[in-house]
C-alpha cells in the first residue's frame, strides 16, 4: 500500500544555496518509511528545493521524493550493515577541529551543518586527523534523526579532498544522541575511483558508545 503526504523542507535547512541540504534530504525519506530490517539506502537524483511543496510517496521499506513532475530522491533497504569508523579521543577531535579547513575556505558558507556564515546552523568544524579521516565535536540540541544524517553527511564530504556532490547514502542512526551531550563524530574515505569516492563515518556518544554509521558515495564538483 502506498501513502501520499506532502513535505517542504524549511529554509533553515540548507546545503548549497536555495537548495536543500543533502543529508537532510536523505534522512527526512528514511524517518518518513523507517526500515522494518536492514538499513535505509537513500539515492539523491536532484536536489530539493527549500520551503516548496513536494509528494512523498512511501511504502513499507520504500520512499520516492518528487518536485512537480521532477524525481527527488529514492530509498530503499539494505541487508548490509554498516561498517564502523573506530572512534578517536575527544582531545583528538578539539585538535581536529581546530584545523578545519572550512572556516577560511567553504564551497558553500551557508551549509546549516558545517558552514561558518550559517546564522542559526549546527557550525559542525571536521578536521583532519590524517589524510582522508576528520574527526570533530558535536553537542547535538536537536536529536533527530533526520539532524543525525545531516551531520554524518558534512563530516563525510570533509574526509574527501575536494567539493563533491552527495549522490546516494546509507545511515544508521541506532540510538539517538542525548541533547546537550558531547559526542564525536568522525569521518574516513575509503575509495577514489577518478571522480568517485565513498565514505564512512559514525557519532559516538561521550562514554564511547556507537550511536550511528552511515556510509556515502560522492561526485567531484567544480564549484
């Protein structure tokens, strides 16, 4: 059985300007139609728009994002875990984050997860550890889960050595983070094929626990 509802996505919620953050984006179909088993499998076709009425269709394990006659996005499930980013200490991720390369140079300021000129975002600073592993702090106030993508997906595009496009991402958001509890999230490339890369990154909560995982694949830019 298929049901019909509309969504927008608030303003607030940006990731390149005018449109919607993909993260966001990918979370907001997975929370629409949650994985009865297995894991939410999100493919961006285009991005969304900001504050603008779109038809999402959802089935049991299933969601389709549609713009007017134009598709969104898709999920579906997957049998395949996730595998997980070992954790860092909390002092490497201050140290990380003060090295975050986003704060000088952005290819979108604006992002509401990690972009310095964001005047109410998360401001989410992942920095590098080594070579293709970023790691920072994040005090969540809002727990979403569609909050947790979101931050999982910019600290992935910052383990990437340049601006990429978020084509398609999976994410396990196990146990949500407890508002105003410092975790760590940390993030790692683990292939580049010509303008292809994918991703892992996890949260951790403060003792250690694994909240949640996701894993992306990426499309070079030129912004």
């Amino acid at each position: 059985m298929i049901s019909e509802s509309e969504v927008q996505v608030p303003a607030r919620f940006t990731g390149a300007p005018d449109t919607a953050h993909g993260g966001y984006t990918c979370g907001l179909l997975a929370t629409a139609a949650p994985p009865t088993g297995g894991t939410a499998v999100v493919s961006l076709v285009l991005p969304a728009p900001l504050e603008q009425p779109m038809r999402l269709e959802t089935s049991p394990d299933q969601a389709v994002l549609v713009f007017g006659e134009e598709l969104i996005a898709t999920m579906v499930v997957s049998p395949e875990p996730i595998p997980a980013v070992p954790p860092v200490t909390a002092l490497d991720a201050d140290r990380a984050a003060e090295n975050f390369l986003g704060r000088d140079d952005h290819p979108f300021p604006t992002c509401f997860v990690c972009g310095p000129d964001s005047v109410d975002g998360l401001l989410l600073t992942p920095g590098p550890l080594e070579p293709g592993l970023v790691a920072c702090p994040w005090v969540p106030l809002d727990t979403a889960p569609e909050i947790t993508w979101a931050v999982l997906d910019c600290a992935a595009s910052w383990a990437t050595d340049e601006p990429m496009a978020l084509t398609r991402m999976a994410a396990d958001p196990r146990t949500p983070p407890r508002p105003g509890e410092r975790c760590v999230v940390v993030a790692r490339q683990v292939q580049r094929v010509g303008p292809q890369a994918t991703t892992l990154a996890a949260l951790y909560a403060e003792d250690g626990a694994l909240l949640a995982t996701a894993t992306a694949q990426w499309t070079a830019l030129d912004v």
